[in-house]
C-alpha cells in the first residue's frame, strides 16, 4: 500500500484561485489552503518569464527545470525608482572616471525577462581617466535611512555577440567594493551585497569594468533593478516613480483536528522544501502545526539573521531540535500525544522528544521571514512507523 492512500491531506502547487491553494486530499475542502498578500507580487510562470500576480492569488513558481514550488517570502520594498527606465538621465544619473563620455542609453530595444520589449540598451565608455577611476558608470542615489544589510541587484546580458566575455561591475552603496561581472549571452540576475552602517545618500552602480590599459567600451542590456533592505535578494518588485512595497505571503489551515486530518492518536506532517537554507533570514518567522495554548512544532528561525531550525514549543517554552538542514530537504514530525520524532532526509534524527499535544489544530505561516519555496505538505491522520517515515522522507 502507497504511503499517500494513508494522507489525509496532500497539497502541492497546482490548483489555485484567489486567496485558496487546493489539496488534492481531501477533495471536501477541508484541506485547502488560505492565502494572504494584500499586494501584488511576480513569480516566474511555467515559461520561465518573470509576471505579477494579483492581491492574494497564490505565487506558483517555477524553476529552470520547470518545477513548481509555492513561494512565500517576506515584505519588502524596492528602495529603486524607475527600475526599468535606464534611459531616464535624471533618476539613473552618469558617474564618470576621469575625463570620459556619457554613456550611449536606448530604451526597450530588448526581450525582458518578462518577455516584453522592455529592457534597454547601454553602451558603457571606457573612460579616459586615470587607471583607478576609469569606468563609465550609471547611478542612483537612494537615501538610506534605516542601517543594515542591503542587497542591489539587475538583470544583465551581453547587447552583442562581441561583449561577450566582457566585463561590468554592480556597486551596493557608495563605499562597498564593486562586484565584478563576467557578462555572458544569457540574462543573468546579478546581485551586490552591502552592510550600510552609515544613514544618507549612497549610490547604487552599474559601470564598465575595463582598466585604463586594456578596457574598451562594453554594450550591454539592464533590466530589472532593485535594491531591497534584507539579508537575501527576494522576487522583483517593479517601480515607476516611486517606490513600491510587496507585503508578505501568509498561509493558514484551520480545525485539521477539528477535520479529522490529524485525531487523538497523533499525527504526522510532512514538509518539502527546496532551495530554502542558504538563505540566512531576516526575523523570526515561521510554519508550523499547532494549538492555540503555545504548543507547536515549527521550522522556523531562532533568531534575525539565523537559518531555518526544527523546533518545538510547549506552553510557548522553546526549545531547538535541530538546525542541520540542507538546500533541499524533506521534513517529517511525528508525535502521539506522550511523545515526538523528528525525520530529515530519510534519518531519524530526533527521537522521542517530550511533546504531550494531539489536538494541533492549526496549521500556519506567521510572522515575517517564512520558508521561502514549498514543494509539498502532507498530514497523516496518525504517528507513522519509522520505516514509514524513512521512506516518506529519502530524497
């Protein structure tokens, strides 16, 4: 007998409407997902093109192998105006070494990443200066008012087959070191970091990155820029002339005790996870199974600035049961109203943690900083055995 003839709920990302995530188990209802983002916000669709969905419409988003995962992320603000008008001199401003020339700007010459003619065309100058100052440079200047981590980041191809190879830089904030980039013929979705320990204006860069020896001008394409207070780079946020700020994803599902998907024996959650820990967080979110007195399991944060962990709370006393967690992973925590287990890529490796609750009746994301791409989550209405529980969670 299959493992999943035993779930008594199974969602991955595939049906949705507007604030719902439908289990294929079960097929009452009573399994399906609420879904909460009082903003708009994009996703890369099953062609791989980056487009904006609606207040609340679930965010299925695909990888370039054409894997879905829902996406949930934090809020953020797109700090950048005109994110993708590099033509527009007054906000995207010339910064020149030494003595050289403007750079040569042409508006929507270029496929997107959307997959519209909106991405521009630059033509960076070498610069004629002294061999430290020799890049032509655009920039925007952003007044920084709240200190921490920040991520500057675009889209960049080669505009030619020539530039090929060629190299620019991205600059986060007036005083980081630049990143060097070696632009190829693919759009690529670069990304500089910067801890701006200093409030005011810093400026946020693209420019030719050819010495004063062996530099020649570079012709590129640039679409897509956002700078983000936070410790990641998250999905793009467009702007025009103003800022604009995604609110975070939310996830909730409601009397799964009360629904009979987990009973008075236990039960069994299971989480896929893809992608997800390389990524440090930005505050203590998290996903977890629970009731309303403080008892749960979650995956979640310790901390700000921390990874993902597995963790326990009884009467909202807390307590880490594991934090070994790679990219990609399966979770799965049994418990039966004594005791809990906790399995992670087909190893038990939490075994019988005092956790007295059956009756975790609410299944939900909370807070700020979630697990970001979820490929799959089951419940079992019962504790599984631990051979069950290897195979539901080898990779």
């Amino acid at each position: 007998m299959s493992l999943l003839t035993q779930a008594s709920l199974i969602l991955t990302p595939t049906a949705y409407k507007t604030s719902k995530l439908y289990s294929i188990v079960p097929s009452s209802g009573n399994g399906d997902m609420t879904v909460v983002r009082p903003t708009t916000a994009t996703r890369v669709n099953s062609s791989g093109l980056i487009e904006s969905v609606a207040i609340n419409v679930p965010r299925l988003n695909y990888d370039s192998l054409g894997s879905a995962s829902i996406l949930l992320e934090p809020q953020r603000t797109n700090l950048l105006l005109n994110s993708e008008e590099f033509d527009n001199t007054t906000i995207w401003t010339n910064l020149i070494g030494g003595t050289g020339v403007n750079s040569i700007r042409t508006a929507n010459t270029t496929i997107s990443p959307s997959g519209t003619l909106t991405a521009d065309t630059l033509v960076f100058d070498r610069g004629i200066g002294n061999a430290s100052a020799d890049q032509s440079t655009i920039q925007q200047a952003i007044n920084i008012t709240t200190t921490g981590s920040y991520y500057f980041s675009c889209w960049i191809k080669a505009a030619t087959a020539q530039d090929i190879g060629k190299q620019v830089f991205i600059r986060c904030g007036t005083i980081s070191a630049l990143q060097a980039i070696t632009i190829t013929g693919d759009w690529v979705r670069y990304a500089s970091t910067n801890n701006i320990t200093t409030s005011g204006l810093n400026s946020f860069q693209i420019g030719n990155r050819g010495t004063f020896s062996t530099g020649n001008s570079v012709s590129v394409n640039l679409w897509g820029a956002q700078l983000e207070a936070g410790a990641y780079p998250t999905s793009y946020i467009p702007t025009t002339t103003t800022a604009l700020t995604r609110n975070l994803d939310a996830l909730s599902r409601n009397n799964i005790y009360t629904n009979e998907l987990i009973t008075d024996a236990g039960g069994t959650w299971f989480v896929e996870l893809n992608n997800n820990f390389a990524l440090t967080r930005d505050a203590s979110g998290t996903f977890q199974i629970g009731d309303l007195l403080g008892n749960n399991i979650s995956i979640r944060t310790v901390a700000a600035n921390s990874r993902l962990a597995i963790i326990k709370n009884i009467l909202n006393i807390q307590t880490v049961l594991y934090t070994t967690l790679t990219n990609t992973v399966k979770i799965a925590v049994d418990w039966n109203g004594a005791t809990a287990d906790v399995f992670v890529n087909g190893v038990k490796v939490v075994t019988a943690t005092a956790f007295t609750t059956t009756n975790m009746n609410s299944l939900t994301t909370n807070i700020a900083d979630v697990p970001k791409y979820i490929k799959s989550i089951m419940l079992f209405p019962t504790p599984l055995t631990d051979e069950e529980m290897i195979a539901l969670t080898t990779l």
